[in-house]
C-alpha cells in the first residue's frame, strides 16, 4: 500500500550513504517486499519481517514457485470478495493485484468502469478480437488489437491509441468512457502480475520471527540497517487503530542499532525527501505527488559489537 517501488532506488542510495559498511539489513515492516527486493540487489543480506501472515504466505509461495497462468486472468467484483479476509496464496494475490491502492479489501474498478476495464483487459492479456469489437462499439474510437510480444509492451500500445484517438467522434457519454479507460491506474493489475513475476531475489530473503531477537544480535553496528515502514501517523490512508506511535519511538530510542525511518513526520533527524505519485486517488485527474521522508536515530545504546 505504500507503493515503495518506484523510490525504493532513491532510498536506498540515502540509507547506504548514511551506512557506507552495512553488510546485513532488518526490513522490519517488510509489506510487499519492494525495499527487501533492492536492498539484496545492493548486497546486502536481507531479513524480512510482516506481521500480515497472507503477504508472507504469498511471498513464500513465490520464493519456489512462478505465477501460475490460470491466475492471469479477469477477476470480476464477485471473485474479489470470495478472497478479501483469506491468507492463502491465490486469495492474498488476488486481493492485492486487484484492489484499490493495494488495500486488499477494495475492488479496483468502480461498477460503472469494470465492464470496459474488463474488455480492454481481455484486448491486452488474451488478444481477444471479438472484445476488441465490443471495446470499438462502446467507445467509438477506432482501436487496432496491440500485437507486441510482451505483455507490458501491449498495454503501452493499448494505452497510447485511447489517449490519441480522435475524440471529435464521440457523443459526450463516450468521451466520459473514454477519459476513464485511459486512467493511468487504469490496467495496474497487469503492471503489478509483471512485477510479481520478477521477483527472483525472493530466495535471498529470510525472515525473522521476533523482533526482540535484535536486540541479541552480535553483528558490529557499522554493519547493519534497521529500516522501518510503519502505518503512517495522521493520515486516514494509513490508518491502524492498534498501531501505538509511542511504543514505536520508544522501541527506536531502545534499540542498540541506528534505524532508518519512511514517514510523513516522526520526533527523529530528517535526512531525505522524495517526491511519488500517490496511488489512493480515484480521481481522473493527474495524481498528486506526495512528499515522503526519510528519517535517522542514531542509537545512544551502547554496542558492545564494535
């Protein structure tokens, strides 16, 4: 849900900056992986933490298996919320590729959007000729079926030729139809199917049971990166109402390594900012960038490993 993917380089590049001698990094709100991922592309030895047991089951099933083809396929409103609450691979898969922000409890389509969401899906992943007629007709714009190799390269395509038709030709309804098919969340669901199929550093990454075992690891401080991506504090967004701040900062100030922070705003040094575009906004206007930063402690805690 925090979309880290697209500046998780940038952060990574501030961390190692910060610990230029870090051999082993602590992801401690692991999510989605997309800093546990990077950071063994650095080299580092990678420990992954997620208290959500579906996520990691999911993980886990991609750390010995690819991404089985039946479950490439539409998955309609119906489908989504037979898996919302189950932590099993496919329902964990579904509920994340296929919901809103990657909440993994809304769907991703509005009712009013879903049926030309669905045909465009069919046009991209399965070359599907007669949804291509029916896309035609609802729309009114004049669409060829996208015949690149790779599927990423066919929504590219796809995507290019709704934006550039000739709207002139359409009643006023249709542009409407229009402007919400060619949304850049509009085929997310593939982008995110193509990234989970590249996920090949998975099998470099362990996991951690407790985080109280940190606290007894012999490894020199120099040597480690504890980084942290709780549920933002004063966003809606992120809201997690067992989630206590408090007890969180005290934990920082506690621990006897220095910890790397993503927030909007924590009591500790801020020491980067990076610029991303938001994911939760429905809107069909150009997403609005957010202001995420990158706090440090240095911990005060004596370390007898050094």
């Amino acid at each position: 849900m925090g979309s880290k993917q697209n500046i998780a380089y940038s952060l990574m590049m501030a961390i190692v900056q910060k610990k230029p001698k870090a051999k082993y990094f602590f992801d401690i709100f692991g999510g989605g992986g997309a800093m546990s991922l990077m950071a063994s592309q650095f080299g580092l030895k990678v420990f992954y933490t997620e208290k959500n047991s579906g996520i990691v089951n999911l993980l886990n099933f991609l750390k010995d298996n690819k991404i089985p083809k039946e479950w490439i396929k539409w998955i309609d409103r119906e489908e989504f919320k037979k898996c919302v609450g189950k932590d099993d691979p496919y329902s964990v898969f579904v509920t994340v590729v296929w919901s809103f922000g990657n909440n993994r409890q809304a769907y991703l389509f509005g009712k009013d959007i879903e049926e030309l969401k669905r045909l465009a899906f069919e046009v991209i992943v399965n070359r599907d000729f007669e949804c291509l007629e029916k896309l035609k007709q609802a729309t009114g714009l004049k669409l060829t079926m996208p015949n690149d190799s790779k599927l990423h390269d066919r929504r590219l395509n796809f995507s290019k030729q709704i934006k550039t038709n000739d709207k002139r030709i359409c009643s006023i309804e249709r542009i409407e139809q229009v402007e919400k098919l060619a949304l850049t969340q509009s085929l997310t669901q593939i982008e995110c199917c193509s990234r989970l199929q590249q996920l090949e550093y998975l099998q470099q990454l362990e996991y951690l049971q407790q985080l109280e075992y940190l606290n007894g690891l012999e490894y020199p401080s120099e040597e480690v990166i504890i980084y942290c991506d709780p549920p933002y504090r004063g966003t809606a967004e992120y809201a997690d109402k067992d989630f206590n701040y408090k007890e969180f900062d005290d934990w920082v100030r506690k621990l006897k390594y220095d910890v790397f922070i993503s927030e909007y705003n924590t009591p500790f040094e801020k020491i980067a900012s990076f610029g991303k575009m938001s994911l939760l906004n429905n809107s069909k206007e150009k997403k609005p960038l957010i202001q995420e930063n990158l706090y440090f402690h240095k911990s005060e805690v004596k370390n007898d490993n050094n």
